[in-house]
C-alpha cells in the first residue's frame, strides 16, 4: 500500500481527533502567535535593539485571522529592521478603533537604503505579510520613510461588533 493510501486511511480513522485539536497550539511549535504574546514577541527582538512598543484604544478580542495577521506582521517587520537596520531603534505602535486596528513598525536608521543585492521592498517576508493582510481585507504598505528609516504600516478591520 502507497503512503497516500496510509496517510488517507489514518485521516479517516482519526480525523475525530485532528478536528478535535484543531485549536490546540502544536506542542512541538509552541503556543499560537497572537498580539497577547506581544510582549514576548518584542522582548525577544529587543535584545542587542532597542524596540519599543505603544499601545492606543482599548485593546480587545479580535478574530482569528485578524490576531494572527498583525502578530505576523509585527514579527516579520521586526525581524526586517534587525537585518537591514541592525542596532537602530524600533517603534512598534498598535492602535484599536471601532473599524479595527491599524500596526506601525519604524525603524530610526539614518540611511533607509537597502544594502546592495537586498531590496526591502522586494523582501519575501514583506510580500507574505502584504498578502496575509489583503487577504483578510486588510490594506498594507511599507517603504522607506522620507526622514530616513523604514516604515511598515498594516490596517486590519476587525468592527467591534464582529469581534470575538
């Protein structure tokens, strides 16, 4: 018997228990990415950076998609600013609305040129995270910022009424 056949017959004996840990985090991944983890996420970039982070509106409950999302984005934007930007500062700032939330990430580097062969624009981790946040509806833009540095800005919807 193929592997495709015993990977389907185990689906179908134990999809109970797949659907059942379906929101779970993985024990071997560790716990789901989330903005209640921001403070972690921040700390662990902030080592060897300076990254500071602000917080505006009263935070709540968003959907999944949405939590996720601006989480992701917030990681990869970091993880940017530590490669192209190493040792300038970093401000995070995330803002709650009643249409959603809206993610700023800067970096504070003199010089927002990229270093020669490493486009920022072009960036794979950029162009995932553009696409996470169209998906969900969401509109995003990130580029050099005119006094220097780079900027990456998200705004995710998220109504209040729809939040949970």
């Amino acid at each position: 018997m193929g592997r495709f056949a015993q990977w389907r017959r185990m689906v179908l004996a134990h999809g109970h228990r797949l659907l059942d840990r379906a929101g779970e985090p993985d024990p071997l991944t560790g716990p789901a990415p989330s903005l209640n983890r921001l403070d972690a996420l921040v700390e662990g970039f902030a080592a060897g950076q300076s990254v500071r982070w602000a917080l505006a509106g009263a935070p709540r409950p968003l959907p999944e998609a949405v939590d996720v999302a601006a989480y992701r984005i917030i990681e990869e934007s970091l993880t940017n600013a530590r490669r192209h930007a190493p040792g300038a500062p970093v401000a995070v700032r995330l803002r709650y609305d009643p249409q959603g939330i809206t993610i700023e990430v800067r970096d504070d580097r003199a010089d927002a040129a990229a270093p020669v062969g490493e486009p920022r624009g072009a960036d794979q981790g950029l162009i995932a995270v553009r696409r996470r946040a169209e998906r969900i509806g969401g509109i995003f833009s990130a580029g050099p910022r005119p006094e220097g540095g780079f900027a990456v800005r998200a705004v995710l919807p998220a109504p209040e009424e729809a939040a949970g």
